[in-house]
C-alpha cells in the first residue's frame, strides 16, 4: 500500500548548542501510509526530530520535504494549516486538564474553524473511536493515564492528518494501556494515516511486528537490518530490539 | 462548551478573568478612575466652553451700532471696518438676530428674555480678525479704531477677559489635559501588563493550541477580549458616579448648559460613550502586551 514519499529527509543536521550536533547527516524517506518505529537510546534526538517533522524546531542544516513542500521555508501564514496535516501525541499528553474531555478533542477543529455542527458530529464520532463516550463531559485532570492518551489521540487526528506523531506515547502507561493505545494507533494507521512512533522501549513493536524500525544512533538514521549489523553491539547496547 | 470561535474566545476570556481576579480588578479600577476623572474634566471644559465663547475664539469681537442708524450710514461703517487690513470677515446682524443668538446660547435663562416688550439691543457687526501672533495688540488696536467711528455705540471684544484670566484658563486646561492624558496613558500601560500576565500564565495552553495548528489570531483573541472586558467593566464603574455629576449639574446649572450640550444628557449615551472610550483604552493596552507573542 505504500508508494510515493511522504516524508523526506535530505542531510538534516541538528544542534541546539554551536558544535553539538544531536542529528549529523540524517536521511530519511517515509512513504505514504508506513508506520514507522523510530528508535533510540534517550537523547538521541528522536523528539527532536519529530519536533522539526512539526515545525516546532528548524533543522541547522539540511532539508525536510513533507509532500514535497519545504516545512521551513514555510510563510508563516501557511505554517499553522500545515500542523493541522501532522498531528501529535505527547508522553504527558498535553491536555487542558480542567477541560472536559469533549473540549480537549473539539479544540483543533475549533481552532480551525470548522462549524459548530460539524465540530459535535466530529467529536462524538472521535470519542466513539478511542471509548470514551460516557466521559464526554469529564475534566481530563479525573482521567487515568490511559484514559487521558487516549483523548490526546482523539485531539491528534480531530482534522484528518496525513500523518500522526507520537513521541513515547506509552511511557507513562501500563503494559494493558499501553496495549489498548497501540491498537488505536494501528487503527490509525489502518484508515491510511502515516504513523511515526518514537520510542526507546522494545516491547511496543511486538504491538505491530510488520512496521518498519528505523534507529537514531549518532545522529545519523539506519534501518534496522543495516543497524543490527553496524551499531547493535557497539552503541545501542543495553537490550536488543527482536 | 464554546463549539464555535467566538464561543472559545469568550468562555475563555470570562475564564482567565475568573482565575486571575486581583490583577483583573485592580486594571478594572485604574480604568475606571482614569475615565471618569478624564471624562469630568471634558465635561466641565465642555460647560466653559459654553459659558465662555470668547475666551476660545480670541479673534472675534462685536461692533454694536447706534439705535436709528441709517442704511447708509450702517452700510459705510460696515465698508470701512471691512476695509482694515487685520478683518477679516464682517458681518452686519439685525437686533432680532442678535436677541435670537442670545437665546439660543443662553437657552436656560429663559425668564430674563421673557417680559421683554421691544427688543432693547441695537444692530451689530460681527468682526473676525485675522489671525496674527500679537492677538492682544490686534484687538487693541482694532477697539480703539472702532471705537472712533461714528455711529459706533460700543465695542466688545475678548480683551474684556484680561489676559491674566485667559493665562490661567489656558494653564488649568493644560494641566487637564496633562492629567488627563497621564491617566489614560496609565490605564494602558496597566491592561497590558494585566493581560500580559494572563498570558504567560497559561503558557501551557497556548503551547498546545500551537501544536494542533492553531493560528496566532486563534491564540491571542482571547486575551484581547479579556483586556477589552476590563475597559468596559471600568467604563460601566465610572458611568455611575459620572452620571451623579451629570445630574448634579442638571439640577445646580440652566439645563441645556452642561451635559446636555455634548449628548451626554441621557444615561445610555453616556454609557455608550464611556465603553467605547474604556474598550478602545484598553484593546491598546492588549494589543501592546500580544504585540511580539506568538509568532511563526
Ligand atoms: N530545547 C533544547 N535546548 C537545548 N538542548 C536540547 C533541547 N531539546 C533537547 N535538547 C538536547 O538534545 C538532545 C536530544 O534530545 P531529545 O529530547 O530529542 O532526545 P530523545 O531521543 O527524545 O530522548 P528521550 O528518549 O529521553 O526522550 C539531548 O541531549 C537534549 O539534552
Ligand atoms: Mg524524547
């Protein structure tokens, strides 16, 4: 199913301090509709590469093409209806947390201003898909962390993105949790969305053993199968990924 | 829940002004002093205004003309003030129109126009000097030469206010207008620092509208409204006690010679213009604290 690129990376490089790069000569190409698992060893860059996948970060150096266009040549103008084509799940989720559920959820299509009617028929269907119905009206401050992913999942594809980024979106959940947000993810993923899942924990690609596993490792990207071989023993270290 | 953008923008200016009440009532305060000190002083200016027409237009003066003068002799004296170079304008007015004028101005005082069997004033020629640096010593002159012409029954310009009066009008009025540009340039300076507060204080909320692709607009439209909400409840405090002076004066002075004047006579007109005045404060005052946030 999965055809033309997406996302491209050419020779991206990242540094937050002059000197220090985090990504060095990344390249990358996501095609339309993957799921891809990038995986690291904490401060290898992974959030930091999904921030410039949304805008939120400018590489040093390098490009990111996402359907061809350059997200950081960008007008500003044009900038907040492109992250309504990415959307975004946090470890912490980044919920209103006085907020009911349904206003979490309703939240980007209100901001992009879409019409009432549609915005009620659009959340009542979002909840419907994460389970969440019957706590429309609860504050997500009186969620569980399962509960409180799940709305944030709901809220990252309210506008139909392209693409769905989650940025260790297990690693405040518990296993049974963690298991119920990686079907929704697959779901996701299902209904033709390209999903980047970035993670350092393992046991999240037994969820979706088919999905493609790219691994950061001094700021440069390798497949997993060219990874195991280069950097496994050496760098990454610690448990194996299979 | 507001399902539309207005509908957010306003639960969530109500919202802030909720969760931050000091700050937001101390702006609130400000606003209201500053409107209705600002707007007392307009008003009472406004009512010396009204009183005093020649104490603001230096330039005129009044030739009043003998009773019984001939056409002629009307029409040469006319010809000649219009003749010196420092008139500009020279208008000749009947008694019954000079009678109407005082009317008009005087609209309160009906009583002293009443009973009046014959108009007792004479014809006059409404002079309007041109305007020169040394304005005392145009009118000066422009009296004495008047005064020399035959048929001239009486010359009244502004130099009937001496000039220490009118220096001392001017300084009060500076000082007003000192102050009260002070007051408002304070009630700015506090909206923006309120609403600037608002702000960062919901740093998380606005981080996440960033991240679902919210436009800056979309962001900022709320702490817009929650400045704008301080002016207007500022302006509909200060309404009160200013209306009270309205009244007052109403009572204490001949109707039609205060508020009344400036279409401030009626409670809602006073309303409406103390809110746009408050709401039009302080959007500056917003827009000052959101100038540079939240930018691509
Ligand atoms: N805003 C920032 N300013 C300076 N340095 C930063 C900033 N954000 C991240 N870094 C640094 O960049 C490096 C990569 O961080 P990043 O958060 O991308 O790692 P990560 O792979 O997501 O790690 P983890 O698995 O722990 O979340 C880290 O060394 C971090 O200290
Ligand atoms: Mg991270």
């Amino acid at each position: 199913m999965a055809s033309l690129p997406l996302i491209q990376c050419f020779h991206v490089a990242k540094s937050y301090v002059a000197g220090e790069d985090i990504l060095r000569d990344a390249n990358l190409q996501i095609l339309k509709g993957e799921f891809l698992f990038l995986m690291g060893p904490s401060g290898a860059g992974k959030s930091t590469f999904l921030k410039m996948l949304l805008g939120l970060e400018a590489p040093t150096r390098g490009h990111i093409l996402v359907d061809g266009r350059n997200i950081h040549r960008l007008s500003r103008k044009d900038i907040p209806a492109y992250r309504r084509t990415v959307g975004m799940v946090f470890q912490d989720f980044k919920l209103l947390p006085r907020d009911s559920v349904a206003y979490n959820v309703a939240l980007p299509l209100v901001a992009a201003g879409r019409p009432p009617g549609l915005v009620r028929s659009k959340v009542k269907a979002l909840l419907q898909f994460v389970g969440l119905e019957k706590k429309a009206g609860t504050p997500c401050c009186r969620l569980s962390g399962g509960e409180q992913q799940r709305v944030a999942l709901a809220r990252a594809v309210a506008n139909d993105p392209w693409i769905l980024l989650a940025d260790e979106p297990t690693g405040n959940l518990d296993p049974c949790a963690s298991a119920v947000v990686m079907e929704l993810m697959k779901a996701v993923h299902d209904r033709g969305t390209t999903v980047v899942v970035a993670t350092h924990d393992p046991s999240l690609l037994e969820h979706i053993p088919e999905a493609r596993r790219v691994h950061i490792h001094e700021g440069v990207f390798y497949e997993e199968a060219e990874a195991s071989s280069t950097v496994c023993a050496s760098a990454l270290g610690g448990p194996g990924w299979d | 829940m507001g399902l539309s953008r207005w509908g957010y923008y306003l639960a969530r200016a109500v919202g802030g002004f909720r969760k931050n009440p000091l700050p937001a009532s101390v702006s609130v305060l400000v606003v209201a002093l500053s409107l209705f000190l600002t707007w007392l002083f307009c008003l009472g200016l406004w009512g010396i205004y009204r009183v005093v027409p020649h104490l603001f237009s230096p330039s005129k003066a009044v030739v009043y003309l003998e009773k019984g003068l001939s056409v002629q002799e009307t029409e040469r004296v006319k010809k000649t003030v219009a003749g010196w170079s420092f008139v500009e304008e020279c208008r000749y007015k009947s008694p019954e129109e000079v009678l109407e004028e005082l009317r008009r101005r005087y609209a309160g005082w009906d009583d002293v126009f009443q009973g009046l069997d014959e108009n007792p004033l004479p014809p006059a020629l409404e002079v309007r000097l041109r305007a020169s640096d040394d304005m005392e010593a145009a009118l000066r002159s422009f009296e004495e030469q008047a005064r020399s012409l035959g048929g001239v029954q009486d010359v009244l310009t502004a130099q009937a206010w001496s000039a220490e009066t009118r220096r001392l009008m001017r300084t009060l009025m500076g000082a007003g207008i000192f102050l009260a540009g002070a007051l408002l340039v304070s009630s700015i300076l506090i909206v923006a620092n309120t609403v600037r507060l608002a702000f960062y204080g919901r740093r998380d909320e606005w981080e996440v509208l960033l991240v679902v692709g919210a436009p800056p607009s979309f962001i900022k439209m709320p702490f817009y409204l929650e400045g704008i909400l301080q002016g207007v409840l500022g302006a509909v405090c200060a309404a009160f006690p200013l209306w009270g002076v309205v009244r007052l004066a109403a009572e204490v002075l001949p109707p039609g010679l205060w508020a009344g004047a400036l279409g401030l006579g009626d409670a809602g007109a006073l309303l409406g213009v103390l809110i746009l005045t408050g709401a039009g404060l302080s959007w500056l005052g917003a827009r000052l604290a959101l100038r540079r946030v939240v930018s691509y």
